[in-house]
C-alpha cells in the first residue's frame, strides 16, 4: 500500500475505491483502496493526505483551486478532529496520538525502525526541559539563529536568490538580470520552536530549531541597461529604485522559513556549530507587489 493502512474483514464491490470510511461517530478516517475477492478489504488513512494540496469537486471547495484539510479547516469548510497541526513554513504534519493510538501505531511498524526510533530517543530531552531552556536561553538562541540565517544568505549565489524571488510572482525577465546582492533583516526571529533536543556524550545538547525571518531585505543591483528595457516592471515590483552610475539599485522583501541544527555548550554557555539545514519561502497570501502611487 503506497500509505498507512488498515485491513477490514469485508467484502467491498468494484467501483467502491476512492470512497470515504467513518468510523462509529460518523468521522471520515480514510477511504476504500482496494480488496480481494470474499474480503479482506484495505482502507487507507487519511494521515497522507494532512500534508497534500488537493483540488475537491465539492461546491463549496471547487472555488478554491488546490487546498489542504488545514486551508479547508481554516476557511470552516471542513472539521478536523483529533490533535494535529500543521508546521508553518513546511508540509509537516504534527500529531500527538493517545496511548491506544500509539500501540496500534507500534503494532503496525516494522519493528526495525521502532527499535532505531527508541535508540535514537534515548537521550532526547523532554517538552518539560525544552520549556525550562526556552525561558532561559530563548532570547540567545534567536540571536544565534538571526546570525546564521543571515550568514547563509549572504553565501549564496545570484540564481538562488532569483529563485526564492520568484514565490513573488516577480517576473523571470526581472530576476534574471540581477548582478549582486546584499541581504538584511529588519525584524529578527518569528515563531521559534525547539524541534528536538538531546545530551550528547561530551555534556553539550544538540539542538534542532525552526523559525520563521519575516522580513528578509534583498538589496539587488542590475544593469542600467537592463532596468530601461523593463523600467515598468521594476518600479512596479520593487522597492526604492534608483539609478547608481551603471547600474539600478532596488530592493525586496521576503518572509522566509529556516531549520537548523546547534549545539549548546553549557560549561560556556554558549551556542555553537549552527549550520542551516533547511530553509524555505512563504508565499505571500496578498499581493506582494509595491502598491502604485495615486
């Protein structure tokens, strides 16, 4: 099965596939995927399709183009039950099951990997400690996070910068002339959250961390030349556009997603080692674009 599934001593008929299943409260929990001649049949869950866009033949959710249960959820379109959320900034889907969940969980997993995942929990700090080591390095650690986040930005090459520009719909014929780039924040920090931390052997924690930059400055140059041809566009796109001798200096603003890993040091006290290891656009739910003077 291409997700999780549950067996069901019955029989289901050709044509059923794709149908919903709801359990003794009347709650869609999956649908109809396939079965065997006299039964069993297999239903899928709907845990995959937490963190897919999907486009709905129901009237109230045509009009929506492709939308997730969260988007869904969130317009009052559709109850979701159960504790589950939906990582901002990622397709993550968090769930926090009972321990009757978690047992059939445990009981439908290879058993390979619920060892790996033990051995891997061992040290893994707990959201009580997590919670403690917020109140007391949280404001360090957004700081460690602002500096690497900067710093990896400041690395990358032009084309990275045109493709994470282009989640503003600002045009390809605009993105592709950009010559240099210097990158600033001027907020800091949005929704921190500790993902995992754990004691290592040497006494320092390992920390995994997720947070949000709202405003990323991009400060762009490009040929005069090229900002002639398409003057327009860039006035309309841009922020703060000026000639500079041979070139047209502009800026933008994005709102970027960030995961890192560190380590805290706690003879020091200090954070160390922070290396982004994923990073991320948000797309814009207005119109990015510069607003037009009257």
């Amino acid at each position: 099965m291409p997700a999780s599934c549950i067996e069901v001593e019955m029989e289901t008929m050709g044509g059923m596939s794709g149908g919903p299943v709801v359990n003794a409260a009347g709650q869609v929990i999956g649908i109809v995927s396939s079965s065997l001649d006299g039964g069993p049949s297999y239903v899928t869950l709907v845990w995959d399709v937490l963190r897919m866009n999907i486009r709905s033949a129901l009237p109230w959710l045509a009009d929506h183009g492709e939308i997730s249960l969260f988007g869904a959820h969130e317009l009052g379109l559709v109850k979701l039950t159960g504790q589950v959320k939906r990582k901002r900034g990622t397709k993550d889907v968090v769930m926090t099951m009972s321990e009757q969940e978690m047992l059939l969980f445990i009981g439908a997993s290879d058993p390979k990997l619920i060892e790996q995942s033990r051995a891997e929990s061992e040290n893994r700090l707990d959201r009580e400690w997590v919670e403690k080591f917020e109140d007391e390095w949280g404001n360090d650690l957004e700081d460690a996070a602002e500096r690497a986040a900067m710093k990896f930005l400041s690395e990358r090459k032009v084309e990275f910068v045109a493709e994470c520009l282009q989640t503003l719909d600002i045009p390809e014929h605009c993105l592709k002339e950009i010559r240099e780039f210097n990158v600033d924040d001027n907020h800091g920090p949005d929704y921190p959250e500790i993902i995992k931390a754990e004691r290592r052997e040497d006494g320092t924690i390992g920390i995994s961390f997720s947070f949000e930059m709202p405003h990323v400055m991009w400060e762009l140059s490009i040929s005069a030349e090229a900002y002639v041809v398409h003057a327009a566009d860039y006035e309309e796109y841009f922020w703060n556009v000026e000639l500079d001798g041979s070139f047209a200096r502009m800026q933008a603003f994005q709102h970027c997603y960030f995961e890192m890993d560190l380590t805290f040091d706690s003879v020091n006290e200090l954070f160390v080692n922070a290396k982004i290891t994923r990073t991320g656009t948000m797309r814009e739910t207005r119109n990015p674009r510069r607003p037009k003077a009257a």
